[in-house]
C-alpha cells in the first residue's frame, strides 16, 4: 500500500535527517511521523528520559521486535489520520490491519513468562495499546458508551504502571526503570491547600457513602477511595500547569475501587470526576485531555440532578476548563 507523505516536519528537538521521498515504504512513512513527531508528544510528561525513550530507544527495540514496530506504526498512523482529514481513510487502515498484526505476534512472542522478558519492551508495548484505544475509540455523546470506553481505558492504563514496578523487584530489573516509573506520581509534590469548597464537596461524598445500602465491604472500599482522592489533591492543584500527578489517582486508589469503577457503582464515578479535574484544567495533550474532558462530562451526566448538589465543586470546575476537544499536535506541523 503507498501511503500519503506526511507534511514537512519542523521538530522540537534534535532528530535525525529522515528521507522524506515520496518513494519510501508505507512502513517508513509512518515511523518519519512517528519520530518528528507522535514520540514528542505521546507521553503526558516531558522529562528529558521519557522523551528519548519514546523517540529514540522504542524505535531501537522495534528493530528487533515487529510487534512493537507495528504499534508504533500504527499510532502514528491514528495520529496522521487526525492531522490530515482527507486522507484519514488511507491512515486508518494501514493503522487497522497494523493493530492487528502486533497483536498476533505480540501473544505468540509472549507465549512464555512475560517476567523472563524484556520489560520496556512490554512497557513500551502496553502503553502504545493503551494510546491506541484511545486514538481508535470514537467519542460518541452518548455518555454510557463514552464512559464506559474511558473506564476500559483507565484499567488499561494502570497495566504498564504495575509492569514497571513489579519488574523493580525482579532479578532482571532495569536499572533505569525508575526514570519511566518517576512520572507516574514518584515523589512527593508540595502540598497543596484546600479550600471550603474542596471540604464540603469530600464531606458531602462521605455522607453519601455512610447513607448507601451498599455491602460493608464495598462501603468501606469507597470510604478509603474518598480519604485517597483527599490526598490526591494534596499533591495535585485543581489547576496544575502540567500533567505531572493528574493521573497518579489511578495508581493509588484500591484495587477494588476499579472493580466497584467498572460496576458503575455512582460513587466510585463521582470520585473519579473529582480525579479528572486536573487534568481538564491542565495544559492540553492530545487524546488525553480530549478523552478526560468527556469522561468528566459523561459522569455528570449519568449522575445527574439528584448528585447536583454533591457534585457543585466537581461541575463547576469542568464545566469552566478550558479544555478543548482537538487534535493536538499541529504546533508541530509546518505544512507549505
């Protein structure tokens, strides 16, 4: 299949002089784009390590494994074809049948012990399956098919995180492994103050809770997701200037808030509306804040009016982000 040259390129940083011949391979067409430009932008936190990661070592590592050089084919193809409306189609399904192909190889390759592997192998694997979802999911408006693909999104993405740390205590661990875990909510932020607002949205969460006919478990569950999120925004402003801890949530609430999540039991949504404010107030970055903005709206949406009250902090927060449902990116574009 020959595919569309991408536009001309103007990076960010320092990147090798790919060919951009309209003779290259589908192949190559896809991974120029994928390092001028999807690498600079898939990771919600720019530190130096995670950047030459995603630019540099993934494409090195998918030398050697086509699976991971499939995905990374393939995002970049979902990213072009956002870019690019009118040739969105051809994108698409290079992308499609891609996805496909990493998937298949990626089971048979990893038919043993996936401990035994190589971990940033899997790591880069997994989090290029997550972007994808997001990237292939279509934002619907109807708020029971969105929030159901972010809530699938959510528990795909705390997969990765929980690879990386359970390969720091392996024999095999990667020295480095720190500089990817590091963004995902290591360290400690200053704390930030709460206001009244912030109190009386968690007290009244609390009351919600004690009044519920849920099992005591579940009850007790929900009890601790509260107090975590509390400490969540102890760490994260309502308002950050980047997305460094808005999804440190994710990994820090229990395991069975996930499950009571994905039940849609209506506390557990309310507190993950709480837990996406930032990042509806953050800095935008591409599918994520997109993504985030709707699931937030979704939420609120299937609560409805008899949750208005306990979720005025909440509403009026994502209601005025500036978050915008856009293709991020095209800063990167210099199209003649």
């Amino acid at each position: 299949m020959r595919l569309p040259v991408p536009p001309g390129v103007v990076p960010s940083g320092p990147t090798s002089q790919i060919s951009s011949s309209p003779k290259r391979s589908a192949e190559d067409a896809l991974l120029y784009h994928w390092h001028t430009n999807t690498s600079l932008i898939i990771s919600v936190v720019k530190t130096p390590e995670i950047q030459a990661f995603w630019q540099t070592e993934a494409p090195w590592l998918a030398q050697s494994h086509p699976f991971l050089m499939h995905s990374l084919a393939a995002l970049a193809g979902l990213h072009l074809a956002q870019l690019i409306p009118d040739q969105s189609q051809a994108y698409l399904k290079e992308a499609r049948v891609r996805q496909v192909q990493a998937s298949n190889l990626f089971r048979s390759w990893a038919a043993g012990t996936l401990e035994k592997r190589n971990f940033r192998v899997i790591f880069a694997f997994a989090v290029l399956t997550m972007v994808s979802y997001l990237a292939t999911e279509p934002i619907t408006g109807n708020n029971s098919l969105d929030l159901a693909h972010f809530i699938t999104w959510v528990n795909l993405f705390r997969y990765p995180h929980r690879l990386v740390r359970s390969s720091l205590f392996s024999s095999n661990n990667d020295p480095d492994a720190l500089a990817i875990l590091r963004p995902f909510g290591e360290g400690k932020p200053p704390t930030q103050l709460r206001d009244r607002a912030m109190i009386d949205s968690f007290e009244s969460l609390r009351s919600a809770n004690a009044n519920s006919t849920m099992s005591s478990p579940d009850s007790q569950t929900l009890s601790d997701s509260i107090d975590v999120v509390e400490k969540f925004f102890e760490v994260t402003p309502v308002r950050p200037p980047d997305l460094m801890t808005t999804a440190s949530w994710m990994f820090m609430l229990p395991e069975d808030f996930f499950t009571l999540l994905t039940q849609r039991t209506e506390i557990a949504i309310a507190l993950m509306a709480h837990c996406l404010m930032p990042t509806c107030n953050a800095p935008p970055v591409w599918l994520v804040t997109k993504w985030s903005k709707r699931a937030a709206e979704a939420s609120l949406g299937i609560l409805g009016d008899r949750w208005q009250t306990r979720m005025h902090w909440a509403s009026t927060e994502i209601q005025s982000s500036s978050a915008e449902i856009y293709v991020f990116g095209m800063d990167y574009l210099a199209i003649p």
